[in-house]
C-alpha cells in the first residue's frame, strides 16, 4: 500500500468537492426586523430556485440568444425590500452597478446560469450574468439596462 499516494488522492478529492461547493452569490440586506441578514448561494442553491428562460438580444450577443436562471427578486429571498430599494451588484473584477428594485419586480430579470443550455464560464460572462428580457420589452431596448446586464455576478448588496 502506497500512503503518500493514496493521501494524495484523497487531498485531492476534498480540493475538487470543495471547489464545486464554494459560494457563487452572496446577497447582503436586512430582514423585516431590520437586522442584518446574508445569503449565500452555490449554484446547486440558485439551480433549486424556480428557473425562468427566455430568448432575448442585447448589446453582448449578436443574435437572440436563450438565457436561463432563477429571477432577481427571487434571489432576494427574504429580505426587506421598499420602493426606493437599490441593489448594488458586484462583478468579479470588482466593477459594480445599480439597479432599482423595481427592475426587479417588473420585469422578469433573472440571474442567468446558463446561456444556450449551458453553464456559462467565467470567460464567457459567467457563471452569473444579470439578463433582462429585452426582446419581450422595447422599453428595455435602451443603453442603461444594458448597463446594468453585469456579468460575472458575485455580489448583491440590497439597500
């Protein structure tokens, strides 16, 4: 029996499922008490939210294109939301925006974990990208909801 080998195998192992389970989304607000509440989601989390899909255009893909994932509002869980809420979000290359909630209750914005069907990688603007439905909305069809389509989603603070 080989120790250092088969150490080495398990080592291994515990490195690959702790990567697969590593936080994707964290969300930042306060509950209805006021107090401050932090949700954290790994894929598998945001995967077990209702999934919504649609086929839309927007100034990142040439041509209609299906995204799916979990709505916004959803991924707020329950957090303490009012009319004049805002939500920073937060990219991994720390470029941020803002939305206003409102975005987020009406219209169907969701935070997208696969593009075609398929999950999105970090180098194609995944694995989270905040996807409008843009297509079903010409309202959406100007510049600021394009900017505020951040991709490489890893952070959304609701204030």
């Amino acid at each position: 029996m080989n120790i250092p080998k088969i150490l080495s195998v398990v080592i291994l192992s515990l490195c690959a499922s702790q990567a697969i389970s590593e936080t994707a989304l964290t969300v930042t607000g306060k509950d209805a008490s006021g107090a401050t509440e932090v949700l954290q989601y790994e894929i598998d989390d945001l995967k077990a939210l209702d999934q919504v899909e649609f086929e839309t255009v927007n100034d990142f893909v040439n041509k209609p294109t299906r995204f799916s994932g979990p709505l916004l509002r959803d991924v707020l869980g329950s957090l303490a939301i009012s009319e004049d809420t805002k939500l920073t979000l937060t990219a991994l290359n720390n470029f941020h925006t803002e939305i206003p909630i409102a975005d987020a209750l009406n219209y169907d914005v969701i935070v997208a974990m696969e593009k075609e069907g398929a999950p999105m990688s970090i180098r194609n603007n995944g694995p989270l990208w905040i996807i409008y439905p843009v297509s079903d909305h010409p309202e959406l069809q100007a510049q600021i909801y394009n900017n505020r389509s951040i991709w490489q989603l890893v952070d959304i603070e609701v204030e």
